[in-house]
C-alpha cells in the first residue's frame, strides 16, 4: 500500500466485529492508513472500542465531519453475500468523488461501471478502484503450479468469514523469520487492498476459478521459496463451496491448514448446514486435493474472539486431541505452532526432492 | 424449440464425435432443426458418416454451399476449454449477420457484445443469441431447494464431455412413460439450446454457481414431480471442479447418477490426472454432498461409444460388479435400468414423506 494513502471507511450502521469485514482488515493490517470511519451508529467511538483493536482511529457520523480527516480516499468497508452496493450510500460516494477522493470497493457490483460514478470521477479527477475486477483473459488451469518449486499452503475453513485470510497475515512475518522467502497469495478483495495485488477468485467466471488460482499463484511464487495461499469459503459451504474448491484445484497446494471457529456450529445465514467436525473436515479436504496432489493439514487456527482466556486454551488443547497436529489461535497466542509447522513441511520437501536427485 | 429454424451449423476443421460438442449434441437431439453443416476437411460426408447418428444431413465446403440449403440461422458448432471464439470465424460470423441469419452462440466469448458483430447484426435485422450470457441478478444460494417437493436428481462424472447432459435426454422420455412428469433442467449451453431454457453455471461469476443452481432447479421443479439437472464437470476436474460442486451444491440433489467413460483413465486434457475408480467416485461424490443432503448414487451411465458391442457389455457388467449398482449406456442399450431406478427411488421418497405426515 502508497504510505501517503489516508482511508475515509465507509461503514454506514454497519461498523463492528463481524459486519464490516473490508474495514476490519484495513484497520488491522494497515491501521496507518485509516483517517476515519463513518458510521453513525457507532460515532463518538474509536475503532479499538467497537473492534478491539485499531487504537483511536476516530468513529464519526457525518461525511462533513469525516472529511476534517483529510482522508485522501474512501473504502467501501463491507463485503456482504452477494456483494451488491448499499442504494443508500450512493449520495455518500458521490460527495467523496466530488470531493476529489479516489474510491475503492471490493463489491461485487463493480463501481466504475456505473455510468453516474464513472461521470462524477472523471469530472472531478478522482479514480475508482474496483479491488474485485477480474484481469482480462484468464484462461482455464492445466495444473501448472506443478512447475515451481515453492512450497504452496493454502488455508482452508470450516465456513466463510473464519480467519482463512488473516491466519496467513498473521504467520507470514514467523515464517519469513525462520529464514523463508515467504509471499502472500491474495485471492480475495480484502487481501489484494492489503498485499497491492491479487485475484478475487470468486469473482472471475465460474469456469476460470481454478485458472485465475493458478495464475494469481505462479505470480506469487517467483523468487520466492514458500507462497500463503489465501483461503476462501469452506467445501461445505451451500453458496461457495465451488469458489473454495476451484481454489484448491488450481493453487494445487503441498499442504493446508485448516480455520474453525469453535463457538460456531452452523454454516453462516445457513443454519442449517451443521458444520462437521475437525476431524471430518481434515478428511474431506484432504480426500478432496488427493486425485491431483496430495496435500495434508498440517495445522490448525482457531478463532476463539468470543471466548474467555480459559475458554480459548480450552479450545486448543481440545482441537489439539482431537487432530494430533498443532493448533493455535494466531491473532490471540502465538503464531509459532504454525510457522513451525510450515518450516518443518518445507524443509522435509526440500530434502526429500534434494535426495531425488 | 421453434419447429422453424434451420441451422447451419458451423464447425470448420473441427466436425467430429469430440471436437463439436454443441453441434452433436443439436444434430442428435434436433436433427430436424440442422440444415448443414460446414466444415471444408469433412466436406461432401454426412452427418451419420462423421458422428455415427445424424443421417443424410449434409456436410459442406464453404459458405456459399451451405446457403443453398437456406438455414434461418447459424450456430457455433463448438465448445473449446476457455470459451473463447476463434478468430478465423469472424468472417463467416459477419457473412452469416449480414445474410440475415441469426447467430446462436455457446461461448464464454459473448458475440453480442463484439462491437462489429452487433452494429453488423442490427444493420441487417439479424439477432445474436448468446446461450451462456448470464441472467440480470442472480444471487447466492441458500438451500432453498429444500421448499421443493420435487424429486431432484443430478448427473455427476469422472471428467467433462462423458455424457451428464446426453444420460438426462437419454432417460427423461423412459422416466415420463412410467407415469411422472418429469422436466430436464439445463445448466450447459448445449442443454440450454435444446430445453429453450436454463443458464450456464460455468459462465456466471464463481460466487454464484450455487445460487444460479438453486433457480434453474427450482424453475424446473415448478408444476413437475421429478427434476433431472444437467451435470457438469467433475469433482476431480483440475479446471471444473469448482463449478460442479458448486452445481451439486446449489441443486441439492436428493439422489445422483455417475457417468462415466469406460476407455478414458486420466481426466480430458490433463494426463497429470489420472481417473479414480467407480466406487472412489461414488464415495467422493456421496461424502460431499451429505453435509447439505444426503444423496446416494442410485446408477451408472457408461459412455462406450469407442467400444465393441463385446466390449462394451463387459464394461457393464465390471461396473455392476464394482458398484452394486444398476448400470447402462444410456445411448447404446436400453435406459430401463436407470429410469426405473429413477422411479423406484422417488416412490420410495414420497411414501417415506406420506409416512412422516
């Protein structure tokens, strides 16, 4: 990300733990770069009040009052199923444009096709930023990334909105610390608003899922020894299951780790869709990468926000019975068990490929 | 379709049992409808020459020929991996526009929105039909198959192009005669060019393969009792994977029939792949659906077209021994077997739910 880029968050009666997940990530990852959030429901508050974390990045209720921020853009902070733009923010988007402000989205609905927008941006010199537009001319996936050498782990969920995303932030700088030339695979418009660049995968076409995983893939691993593949959806998700298995198909992993939320027992807005155990879900993703490459679960990453401390290393020691493999909560506790798994996979493959030769 | 149209199919340099899939599908399901085909390398053969089925229908060498048979309309007689058009077909697309015909298209490419195509179609009162151009406003899906009675059965398969689209054709006329009304919901552009409706999960974006899965169920379940889906891909498909789970996903079968291809061992294009067995399949295809809805593979549809008549009873009767389960090639024996398994499997459902009520 440009360190002069200062975010207007546009996150109108829907700033909060588990509704504005765009903004929640900016804020987490890049929290320099977030002048101010607007929401009305939750002004006079800070980000770490409403989320946790983000320190004093400021709540306000108004765009005039935002605007005092001097932010230098507006990011759309939410990402709801379906992806469409909210009807009632299009005075709000207007009024940035007019302001000169660029405006980055991550919908579904891509903004600078709509003709109102793309009229205001130019006349007023600002650009939209459609993080979810596809690139031109995907092709469909032959199974490519068999041709590099680096070690691909993709994160894989029990459900959506779990952590797949943010357990590779998270582990990323541990696993470059133990001496890898680690990377980060965006496939999601929150990760590509971080890492600058990326595929949201499931926003190409359905048959190009599995090319676009691929490419956005190779890309990540040249001149680098370990890619983070970001996870999307789960396999027994009833709208995305073919996003995350597309994703797996084309990103062709060595090996995976796998996110749950252990205070979550059904599947998102889908009640019900029970959500498998881990041991069941470890099978099913395993048995599901086998027919074009073996890929075990070497790890697992809790998200345990809404327990206690107990409740939480609870949790861990459970999942840890359960699985045999080293589990742990990365925002929450250390990320060690899981770049410690990861180095171990890639050195092992590594040598086992060296004793090939 | 209309009883009207005449096409002339265009296949140039690709007219054979696996280059043309659209247009064997047209010629075996609609021969009445193809006037001609074009192809110069199979020039002044017939149809029944080049695929096996088809009859008299003419084969020719240049445009000029095929007009004498005066078609309505053209169709694009291929579906290559990725979709997209061939270059060297312009011309011809543009003679065929400015003659007045229609266009018909399966591609991902979508020739109404070629700015020559369209501006030469509207000069001369000429349509473009794009029959994988998405519908306006899909959505995810949320298992809304569920509030169906409606008994949904969907074909599945060891690879792309095995013969899901052609098993549904094949048994819906054997499935009616035992007293149900049955309807067959199209999710491929060749299915859609032959039912008149559907929509091309492969085409929509990749969040809504489920969701666009739910509708076109859901529209064919209206005023019927059995709902056969049109499979597409295959779970273990490196590029498809994504779209046929997210079909299987969408559609919730509540049973299934697996097609496969008893000559082919690796996946289409990917010899990196090799095919599993029947019942790894079967066990692959059962264990994911069951997390949303249970589904049993009730039969197996064999493709032997490559086979001897020796051959191709052996391979049957290897498959019932494999499997347990009752098996066929739909297009060269009987479709007994599978529609009456079909009917079995439903009669048992609804005195099941009269038994609960």
């Amino acid at each position: 990300m440009s360190r002069s880029r200062r975010f207007l968050v546009l996150a109108e009666g829907n700033f909060g733990p588990l509704t504005s997940k765009t903004a929640n990530a900016c804020i987490r990852y890049a929290p320099h770069e977030v002048a101010v959030v607007l929401d009305s429901a939750a002004a006079g508050r800070t980000a770490d009040d409403v989320l946790g974390f983000g320190g004093g990045i400021p709540v306000v209720a108004t765009f005039d009052e935002a605007m005092r921020f001097e932010p230098t853009a507006m990011l759309i902070g939410i990402a709801p199923a379906g992806g469409q733009f909210p009807h009632a923010w299009r005075e709000l988007v207007v009024r940035a444009l007019t302001a000169g402000l660029d405006v980055w989205s991550g919908l579904h609905s891509l903004l600078g096709d709509d003709p109102e927008f793309a009229a205001v941006a130019a006349a007023h010199g600002a650009t939209i930023r459609d993080l979810r537009r596809p690139p031109e001319n995907l092709d469909v996936s032959y199974g490519r990334v068999r041709e590099t050498d680096a070690t691909v782990i993709l994160t894989v969920g029990s459900d959506c909105n779990i952590g797949k995303m943010t357990t590779q932030l998270q582990i990323q700088d541990g696993v470059r610390k133990l001496g890898h030339r680690v990377s980060f695979a965006a496939t999601g418009q929150t990760g590509i608003l971080i890492e600058g660049r990326g595929i949201a995968v499931d926003a190409v076409i359905a048959d190009f899922i599995a090319g676009a995983a691929e490419q956005l893939t190779l890309e990540a691993a040249v001149d680098h020894d370990i890619v983070l593949v970001e996870g999307q959806g789960s396999i027994v998700h009833p709208a995305y299951s073919g996003v995350t298995l597309g994703l797996m198909h084309g990103s062709l992993p060595h090996a995976m780790i796998l996110c749950a939320q252990p205070s979550r027992t059904t599947i998102n807005r889908n009640p019900w869709v029970p959500i498998p155990s881990l041991s069941e879900l470890i099978r099913l993703y395993e048995q599901l990468a086998e027919p074009l490459r073996q890929s075990p679960v070497i790890g697992v990453a809790l998200n345990t926000y809404d327990l206690s401390d107990i409740e939480a290393r609870e949790a861990v020691e459970r999942a840890k019975a359960e699985t045999g493999l080293p589990v742990t909560d990365p925002v929450r506790f250390s990320t060690a068990p899981l770049s410690e798994a990861i180095d171990a996979f890639h050195r092992e493959r590594v040598e086992a490929r060296a004793a090939l030769m």
